[in-house]
C-alpha cells in the first residue's frame, strides 16, 4: 500500500492496535529508519492495520518525540504516554 501526506495509518505495534498516526509524521526525518520503512510498500493486515515490527513502549516514546518538535518526553509526567 502506498501512502500520501494526508493518509492517517492505524498501526499494529508489538501486538497492540491502538497507534493512529499521519504518514507525514512517520517520515518526518528525511533518511531515518522509519521514513525508509515507509517509504516502501508495507504489511497491511486484513482489518486495515500496518503492521509494524517493534516493541509498542519504545515506538510510543519516539512517536511523541516525533509529534512534539522533536522534545524529549517526560515519561514519568506525559499522560499521553
């Protein structure tokens, strides 16, 4: 499946389904790991999931770095996390 700036994915991450994200969030770092994985068709399964091959925590973690201006989350006060 291919993606554009507007597609919204709902991932499937270490087993849990409860990850919506923009496309354009995922590649946000030009030349990252993840802007490659995604730039390349990916595993959808059949309820529409990405499928996505790390543990849930850390990709939450790096998601709201992401999401956030690139600011490193407080995990022991961030109630999104």
């Amino acid at each position: 499946m291919t993606y554009n700036d507007s597609s919204i994915l709902k991932l499937n991450v270490g087993g849990m389904k409860d990850i919506e994200v923009s496309y354009t969030t995922l590649v946000s770092v030009p030349g990252s790991k993840l802007a490659q994985d995604f730039a390349k068709p990916q595993q959808v399964e059949e309820d529409g999931t990405v499928f996505v091959n790390r543990a849930h925590f850390p990709f939450r973690l790096m998601l709201h770095y992401l999401r956030n201006s690139l600011e490193i989350p407080d995990i022991e006060n961030d109630q999104e996390l």
